[in-house]
C-alpha cells in the first residue's frame, strides 16, 4: 500500500519536472527567437554606420553651401553609434533621428544635378536606402517575436517559473510615427 | 489591423479551396479511370487497374514537377541568373521582401525582354525562384517594383508555387491520359466491340464506355476551368499579401497600372507558363474583360481591390476603358 502511495507521489512529481522543463525549453525558444531578430537588425544598423562617413565624403566636395546638412547627418550618427549600447528603445530612439536627418540631406540632394550624375553617390544612395527598407522590416519581425515573448512571461503558466529562472522582459524597438502615414495617391 | 485579419482569412479560405480543388482532379482522374478501365475490360477489377495507372501516371507527373519543374520553366522562359553586383538594385528589393515575409532569399533571374513582368516559380520558400524582365527594371521606379517584388514573393510565402507548378502539371496529366483513351478507343474499341458484342457484352459495359469517352472529352476542360478559378483566386491573394509586406497600396496599384497600360508583348511566355506571371502576358489572344478562361483577374479589378484598401474610389469608366484597350 504504501509503496503505491509512493509510486503515485514520484509519479506527479515526475509529471510537475516534465511540465516545467517544457515551459522553460519553450521560453528560451521564444527569447532565442528575440535575440536572432534583433541581430538583423543589428546588421543593418551597423551597416548604415558604416555607410554614412561615405557618403558625407562623396558629397562633401559638391554642397558646399550645405555644410549644416552633412554636420548634422554625423552628430546623429554619432549619437546614434552612442546610443548602441542602452538597449534597443534608446537605441530606436537616436536610430530614428538619424532616419530625419537622412532624409533631409536625400531632399537637398535633389537640388545638384551633379550629384545625381555621380555613379558612387547613386549606388551609396542606393545601399542606405535598402538598409533603411531593411531595418524597417526587420522591426516588424522583432517587435513582434518581442510581443510573443513578453506575453508569454506576463501570463499562467509560465509567469511562475520566469521570474525564477530570470527571463526578464525585453524593450520594444519602436518605429518612427510618421512612417505609418499612409502616402499621398497619384494615379497618372 | 483589421486589415490584415482579412488578409489571414482570406488565406485560410484559399487554402482550403485548393486542397478541394485538388481533390477534385485527384478524384476526376480516379472516376475517369475506373470508367473507362470497366468499359474497355468489361470487369470491375480491371476498372480498379486503370483507376490504379492512371493515378500512378499523375503521381509520377507530379512529382516529376515538383523537384525539377522550376528548373523546366526557368529554362523555358530563357531566365538567366542575376548577381548583387550586376542588378543591385533588383537584389536590395528582393532582399527587404524576404526579410519583411520571414521567408529565405530566393533565386533571382532575369528575362531580356522589354515587356514589363514578373513570375515565381519553385516547390516551397526554401527552393524558391524569381524571374523578372528587363523591362520591368526599366519601366517602374523602386516602389512599384516593391510592389510586384512583394506581389511574387506573397505566391512563394503562401505556397502558390508549388501548388501552380502540381495543378499545371495534373491538369496537363488529366488531358494525356483522355487523349490517349480517345486514340485506343478509336483504334481498337470498333474491334473489340465487335468480338464483345458476340459473347453477350453487359449494359452496363457500354455504359462505362460513353462515359468513359464523355469524361474524356468533359475532364480536360472542367480540370482547366479548376486551374484556371484557382489561378484567379490566387493572384487576389498575392496583391493583398502584397500590400501586407510593404504596407503600401500604392506601389502595387501604380505598377499594374503601368504594366497593364504597356502594350508590349512577352515573347517567351506560352500557354503552359502564363498562369504564372504578374499580369497575363498573352495579351494579343486574351481579352482582358473578365472571362471564364482568364488566368487573372481584370487588371481594373485588382486595382480597385487595391484602392478599396486605402479607402479610394473605385477607378471611373474612363479609366477601366483605358487598361483593356
């Protein structure tokens, strides 16, 4: 009798380890998941680091009258390489401002027929705008393996154990209001 | 939000109805084959042994083309592989695609032809390829060019290729087995008839028989017809999934209206690949109001789904007059 009793007791406990080793495999998935997002979009951050010097250099020599544009263009990059190390709100945050400002000397741009002859400032042109497109999508990707992981640390069952094994809850990497506007139509 | 929760039904709907459609030609071709199995062999059992060759025949079919029929179509389309160094451009937006629907980088390669258009081909997102003119590069600027690129990575994301190349391939299965029924009947039925006839053939055998050739003759459309619902179906659900990756209606809408307005024709599309392409290629055959035998929907009706997206009016008489003209 008392040996069933036994067996039944090491049963449940056995069932109870199972369960929570299958919680927490799952949690390290979805943080698993965070982490890899957020390196694409680490890529191409860096990447856009690393192409603004050039471009400032290219055009430097042709807008010599837009002097402010261009220091303007590396304060925020340099805020932005700054702001790497707090973690990504900060980090969306200076990345964000750094989008401004890019945006603004690409519209100043427009105004040297020199520049647009310039096969190096075309291509330089080219590259930051597919990493900008790049970062926006990857954003969309990592915001929301975040949201899966926060959520899944917030609620029953696994809130019990997250606390205990120190899944800590991850910061959003928030995109730039204006983006969402949809655009103007012009059919013809 | 909302938008995109009608963009998840709709894909549920669709994929339910292509496993029916499936199913459907899976279950044409097994009624074809018993019928016309019993009618030739006057024996249940030898209905059963046709029914069993002819699904066998497809099943070879369809497996042929789906570990070698993007290499088939690539090939027959004269699609030559591009480098990030020769289209940068082209491979940046392919690139920003695949990252924005989670999928791997597919293949890429271009047509040297000046009509503007696009296809994706391939068995699933890990061996996936893209095709697009070099007209196309040349007509649309960066945005538009998002939009078809999303537009054909939305087929690869949602599956369509794979099902376009098994349909394609079963559709053309269902039409060689008819066809090589319709020979032997003709051939060798009056003979056999005459030998039957003797012994004391059942009703029933001659009934299998006209139905048998009825099949024959009724399979090879009502399979196309499938292809073709499936096919219009599919390119609705494109632009939409089009529209969820780049956020933005309007690169897709001015870029079908572009293509659509340009009268060039595509000169290595046939029939067996137009199912495939961004817009019909075969314009000179086609007309392009809508038709039971279309492979896409209207041009005009694509637009104005897209424009319903962004709460646009539905495009005015004039215009729908100028897309088909």
């Amino acid at each position: 009798m008392e040996f069933i009793v036994l067996l039944v007791v090491l049963g449940v406990l056995v069932l109870i380890a199972l369960f929570v080793v299958g919680l927490y495999n799952g949690l390290v998935q979805r943080r698993l998941r965070v982490d890899e997002a957020w390196s694409q979009i680490d890529v191409q951050l860096k990447r856009r680091h690393d192409l603004i010097p050039n471009l400032v250099n290219a055009v430097r020599g042709y807008m010599e009258f837009e002097q402010e544009t261009l220091t303007q263009v590396t304060q925020a990059r340099a805020d932005a390489v700054a702001a790497g190390a707090r973690g990504p709100a900060d980090q969306a945050q200076a990345e964000n401002a750094l989008t401004g400002t890019l945006r603004s000397l690409f519209a100043v741009m427009e105004n040297y027929p020199d520049l647009k002859a310039s096969q190096n400032v075309l291509s330089l042109q080219e590259e930051l705008s597919t990493t900008e497109n790049q970062i926006s999508f990857s954003r969309q990707h990592y915001n929301t393996s975040v949201r899966e992981y926060n959520t899944s640390i917030a609620t029953v069952p696994a809130v019990f154990i997250a606390g205990m094994f120190g899944f800590d809850p991850r910061e959003f990497f928030e995109a730039e209001p204006e983006a969402q506007q949809v655009p103007e139509v012009r059919l013809r | 939000m909302s938008a995109s929760t009608t963009f998840f039904s709709q894909q549920r709907s669709n994929r339910r109805k292509s496993i029916l459609l499936l199913v459907g030609v899976g279950l044409i071709l097994g009624a074809f084959g018993f019928a016309a199995g019993f009618g030739t062999t006057g024996d249940p059992f030898g209905g059963l042994g046709f029914t069993v060759v002819a699904v066998v025949i497809a099943a070879l079919l369809g497996s042929g083309s789906y570990f070698a029929g993007d290499r088939m179509v690539l090939a027959a389309s004269q699609a030559k592989p591009v480098t990030q160094e020769s289209h940068p451009v082209l491979m940046n937006v392919v690139r920003e695609m695949s990252l924005a629907s989670n999928i791997p980088m597919p293949k890429v390669h271009i047509i040297d032809d000046t009509a503007p258009n696009a296809f994706a081909t391939g068995r699933n997102p890990e061996h996936a390829s893209i095709a697009v003119t070099t007209g196309l590069l040349e007509k649309l600027d960066r945005e538009e060019l998002q939009g078809v690129i999303a537009h054909e990575l939305g087929h690869v994301r949602n599956l369509d290729i794979r099902f376009m190349l098994l349909v394609g391939v079963l559709v053309g299965g269902v039409a060689l087995i008819a066809d090589i029924f319709l020979r032997y009947t003709i051939f060798f039925g009056g003979g056999r008839g005459g030998r039957r006839g003797g012994g004391g053939g059942g009703v029933l055998q001659i009934v299998m028989i006209v139905l048998a050739v009825v099949l024959a003759i009724v399979a090879p459309i009502a399979a196309r017809l499938v292809q073709l619902s499936v096919s219009r179906q599919r390119e609705y659900l494109a632009d939409a999934t089009a529209v969820e990756l780049t956020r933005n209606p309007v690169g897709l809408e001015q870029a079908l209206w572009k293509i659509g307005a340009d009268r060039e024709v595509l000169e290595v599309a046939n029939r067996s690949t137009q199912h495939l392409y961004f817009i019909n290629p075969i314009k000179k055959f086609e007309d392009r109001a809508s038709s039971m035998w279309a492979t896409h929907p209207p041009l005009a009706d694509r637009i104005d789904r897209l424009r319903e997206l962004h709460s646009m009016p539905p495009l005015s008489a004039d215009q729908r007059e100028a897309l088909t003209h």
